[in-house]
C-alpha cells in the first residue's frame, strides 16, 4: 500500500471520530435539555388546578416528549457503539426508528391527518417491527449455530 493512501485513510478515521464525538456532545446537551423541559411540564400540569388530573392534550405532550428522550438516548447509545466498534449496529437503528415513528403515531393528530398519513405511519410502523423481528431471528439463528 502507498505511505499517502495510509496516511488518507488514517487522517479520515480521525476526522470520523471527531465527527461522531461531536454529535455525542450534542445529541447529550438535547437530551438534557428535553429530560429538564419534560420535567418542568410535568410539574407545572400537575401542579395546576385541577391537581394531580392531566388532560388527554397533556399526557399526549408528556408522551410525546418523553419518547423523544429515549430516543435521544438510543441514539445516544448508537454513536457510542460506533465510536466503540467502529460499526453502526442494525438492531440499534431499527430499534431508534421504531420508536421515532411508535412517537409520531402516539402525537398525531388523527382528526386532522389524511388517511393516507395514517395508512403510511401505519405500514412503516409494520416494517420497522417486522425488519427487527427478522433481524433477531437471523441474529438467533446464527448465534445457535
């Protein structure tokens, strides 16, 4: 191999861990920042009249922003591995996907959504579970082999 191909792909590798250090910094200050804001917004609803009594609107909310936490932290967990592994594991990004769109399902609005929104939320939902239920099959079957 040729000293300035080494060279490129070391100084690439370094650039790529960089990268992904970054995006962990930042990904952990959002994550923060929606943990402290689901916080307050659950204190404040449940701190308002009527006490202790949330609202369909409110738990929505709550929900909403409370999977886009675990979200954070699975993606959080994702560029851990890849800074670990040097990989992006399959499951974890079905798994983050399946979660993000399980989200978006729990925060539309369903009076106002087309049928066509609902059926496609719907069929990606569908496919992300059966991806990752395959992808544990394969995974179980190579691990009993």
């Amino acid at each position: 191999m040729q000293p300035h191909v080494s060279l490129l792909g070391s100084t690439l590798q370094k650039f790529e861990k960089v990268i992904v250090g970054s995006l962990v910094a930042m990904i952990a200050v959002v994550v923060l920042a929606s943990t402290v804001d689901l916080a307050w917004m659950m204190a404040k609803d449940v701190s308002s009249p009527p006490f202790v009594l949330l609202g369909v609107g409110q738990l929505l909310d709550a929900f909403g922003l409370l999977l886009l936490v675990v979200i954070g932290v699975e993606l959080l967990d994702i560029m851990k591995a890849c800074l670990a592994e040097q990989t992006v594991r399959v499951e974890f990004v079905l798994e983050v996907a399946l979660v993000a769109v399980a989200r978006k399902v729990l925060v539309v609005e369903v009076k106002t959504a087309s049928n066509a929104t609902l059926a496609a939320l719907a069929a990606l939902l569908l496919a992300l579970a059966g991806a990752l239920y395959l992808y544990s099959l394969r995974r179980v079957r190579r691990n009993s082999i």
